[in-house]
C-alpha cells in the first residue's frame, strides 16, 4: 500500500493536469475485518492519500459478519473530513441498510435494493437524501432481482430516493454504464427523463470538486 497508493495519486494529478481528469479515492475496508484492523486502515489510507482520498467504503459479503461493530473506522473517517459509504442491502435485508446509515451514518449505500422491503425506511431514506447506488445488471445475474423490470430502482425513484445507476464489476457482468442505461430504457421502459435524472443524480452524489460537478451537470440536456 506504501508504494501503490502514492503512485496511484501521482497518476491522478498527471491526468488531472495533462487531460482534465479528476480522480479521487475511496479507501475500502472489509466487513469481517477486526475493527480496530480497520481503523487502522483508515489512518493509513489518510496519511497516503491526502487530499485526493475522497471516501471510505465498506466492503464484503453481508452475511459474513455485521454492520455495526465497524463504527470505530468511520468515526474517524467522518472526523476527518471524508465521505462515508457501505455495501449493504444486496444479499441482506433492509436491516443492513438501516445499521448502514443510521449507525454507520453513511451518506451513499451500494445497492441497497432491499431497502424496498420497508416502505417507513425508504420513506426514511428519501426524508435523509440518503442515496443508492444500484446495480441492475448485477442484482439480476445474481438473482437479487427477477430481471430489470421487476427491479425495484422505479419504485425507490417514485418514493424520492435518490437513486444512480452502476456497472458493479465490468469484467465479471460483462457490463458498463452505457450498457446499464440501455438496458433500463429497452428492457424496463425508462424514459429520457427517468434517465437524464439518474445521471443528475450521479454527479450530485459524485466524490469531485463542485466546480467539476457543476459543469458536467450543466452538460445534461
């Protein structure tokens, strides 16, 4: 980590100054790790990165172990300044999303689809801002969902959650996110707007200065 966390934040500003990419780092941490391991994960991701170190995310199988007892690393997270986010809420149930943001208190959950299950949560979720990053590709090629249409994402956008649309693992689903769209607009029949939404909804949730975020959400047409 001491050498390929340095180098990757070396790449950044190279493309950030020769191109105009922006980058930035989420630091992840694993589910069934002992917690202190994992703070200690925290601090070493915040002295490697700096500044180009946006986040911390919680990652693994939900049913390896809880959500709660990993308060301690995202209590420093949050004490210093960065954006907190779970994986939560795939192969769980909506409890896990629920420990996610109120124990937790992340403001971003990936997936998170079975928080559909509790419609006092998702009303909750809505009321808090709290966003889903869903997977559709995914959640139906591992039987979380029957198939896009039956895939919850409409009902949390009708309920006011803020929702985006994600690729998951590329390489594993064989997908992207131009893919991700087309898949919602020929398979679940969204609309222009339910699409020019989602993408709003991803630059208002993105880890980037807000003078990038400003400009790309002015690009949406």
């Amino acid at each position: 980590l001491e050498e390929a966390v340095p180098a990757m934040c070396h790449a950044m500003e190279q493309a950030e100054r020769a191109h105009g990419i922006v980058l930035r780092l989420v630091g992840a941490l694993k589910r069934n790790a002992v917690p202190a391991e994992n703070v200690r994960w925290v601090e070493r991701w915040i002295a490697l990165a700096g500044s180009r170190l946006a986040g911390i995310d919680l990652h693994g199988y939900e049913l390896e172990g809880p959500t709660a007892p990993q308060k301690p690393a995202f209590d420093l997270a949050r004490s210093a300044g960065l954006r907190l986010r779970a994986h939560a809420g795939e192969h769980g149930t909506w409890r896990d999303v629920r420990d996610a943001v109120e124990v937790l208190g992340v403001s971003s959950v990936n997936h998170g689809v079975r928080a559909v299950d509790d419609a006092g949560f998702v009303r909750e979720l809505a009321a808090r801002g709290v966003a889903l990053h869903v997977c559709p590709t995914s959640n139906v090629l591992l039987h979380v969902c029957p198939s896009y249409r039956e895939h919850p994402i409409r009902s949390l956008m009708e309920a006011g959650v803020v929702v985006t649309v994600n690729s998951d693992d590329p390489l594993v689903f064989g997908t992207d996110i131009n893919a991700e769209f087309a898949s919602l607009r020929l398979q679940a029949g969204f609309t222009d707007d339910e699409v020019r939404r989602l993408m709003r909804n991803a630059w208002d949730c993105a880890l980037v200065p807000a003078g990038v975020r400003r400009a790309w959400l002015g690009a949406i047409r």
